[in-house]
C-alpha cells in the first residue's frame, strides 16, 4: 500500500531553520505531484507547497512564498520542504500529500490529493 513517512520536525527558534523530509513507497513516484500542507492549533489544514512530477514546476502559498523551498529527488522517491526565516506562525503539523496530477502548475486544493501521510510536528520558538 502506498505510505508516505514524514520527517525532519521539532524545535526550532524564530529566525532558524529546518529540512522536512518525506519518503514515498507503495506507488510509482515519478506519476504522482507532491504536496506539503499543514494544520496549525485549532485551525483548518492549509496549503504550502508543491512541485509537480518532473520537479520543474511549484506552487506555494503567499504566506511561505521566498521562505520555503520545495524540492524532489526522483532517485530516492523523497520530497523535501527547506524552511528558512521561520516565525512562530509556522507552527503547525506538516503533513505531505501525493496526487495523481499531470498539471505543470501543481494544485493547492486538499481535495487534489489522494495520499497523505502521518504527520510530523514543526515547532517555532519565539
């Protein structure tokens, strides 16, 4: 079955910065856009990033937009999230998400994504 196995949260003050990663199995994961999303305390899960299947196209939300990176590497079925400048705002459970997309501009939309994983926990100390 298709598992999506997040890693790289935890603790980190305002100003610093993080690596999330994400291993894909279970699927073929050169067919499959890859998102990052992410649900804060008390509020509705959101969109962060994506990058379509050939790592050529992104999409990011405004509110991490030239302060996170998305990337991929197709040779090790991995999607990665660089997150620079963080603000206590960032906190929040970040999730990673496969959708079976042939857009060149990957979507935003939760509902685009088929597969989700477990979650790991991002945690900006002000």
């Amino acid at each position: 079955q298709v598992q999506l196995v997040e890693s790289g949260g935890g603790l980190v003050q305002a100003g610093g910065s993080l690596r999330l990663s994400c291993a894909a199995s279970g699927l073929t994961f050169t067919l499959y856009t890859m998102g990052w999303f992410r649900q804060a305390p008390g509020k509705e899960r959101e969109f962060a990033a994506a990058i379509n299947r050939s790592g050529g196209g992104t999409n990011y939300a405004d509110s991490v937009k030239g302060r996170f990176t998305i990337s991929r590497d197709n040779a090790k079925n991995t999607v990665y999230l660089q997150m620079n400048s963080l603000k206590p705002e960032d906190t929040a459970v970040y999730y990673c998400a496969a959708a079976y997309d042939r857009s060149w501009s990957p979507p935003s939309r939760h509902d685009d994504y088929a597969y989700w994983g477990q979650g790991t926990q991002v945690t900006v100390s002000s």
